[in-house]
C-alpha cells in the first residue's frame, strides 16, 4: 500500500461491506460510533453524512483529520480528506445508485442531494 492508498484486500472489503463502523475522537478523547455507507470510485473510498453538515461523526472527522472505520471485524486508521468536484460527485453519486439503491431507494436519493455531496471525504490511510 502507498502511503496514500489502501490495499487491494481492504479495497474489496469496503467495496462489498453494506456498512461501516465510522468511529471520530470526542473531546474527551473517547470515541463515538456511528454505521455508515462507504464507496470506492477509482480505488479510492469514500463517505458523506447522511445529515449534511449536522452529522456529528462528520463535524468531528473533518476537524480532526483522522478516524477510525471497522470492516469486518477489521479497524482501519484512517485520514479524512474534503473531496469532491463537479465531475467526481457525479461519480460517486452515481456509485451510491448502484451500491444502494436497489434495497433502500430512498436514504439511497438522500445521499446524492446538494447538502450531502457537500459532505464527501475521501479517505486514506492513517500515517503508520
């Protein structure tokens, strides 16, 4: 794995995983869990808040720069990068259609409005 890419082992895994554990440091320095929907688009994952820029998880990923996601049964150092792009939200939107919305079409329509594509992280692996 380069220093900013994942392996092609892990790559499957969130490629096939309905949903992640998304875990962010509280100010405490506990950290708080929240499941969500993961994409890879040109080997590269991605996230967004289903709740916009409300999303707690979000808010605290992105001030932070770091988190943690759990893949089956795997946890993952992560950095969470803003990204995104006229060109590459439609991809990624469009890669959340074919992912999700066969069994939940609506939270599916959800992810791929103006307030959410506004949220999408990339994300990389955390400095070892």
């Amino acid at each position: 794995m380069t220093a900013d890419r994942f392996d092609h082992r892990t790559l499957v895994m969130l490629t096939e995983a309905d949903e992640v554990e998304m875990r962010t440091p509280r100010g405490d320095g506990s950290m708080s869990s929240r499941l969500i929907w993961v994409v890879v688009v040109d080997h590269i994952p991605y996230v967004r808040s289903y709740r916009g820029q409300r999303g707690e998880w979000f808010r605290r990923a992105k001030a932070d720069g770091r988190a943690e996601l759990v893949v089956e049964g795997e946890t993952l150092a992560v950095r969470v990068v803003p990204d995104g792009g006229t060109g590459l939200d439609e991809k990624i939107s469009a890669a959340y259609h074919a992912k999700y919305a066969r069994h939940a079409p609506g939270p599916t329509e959800a992810m791929v409005t103006p307030p959410v594509v506004a949220t999408t992280l990339r994300l990389e692996p955390a400095d070892g």
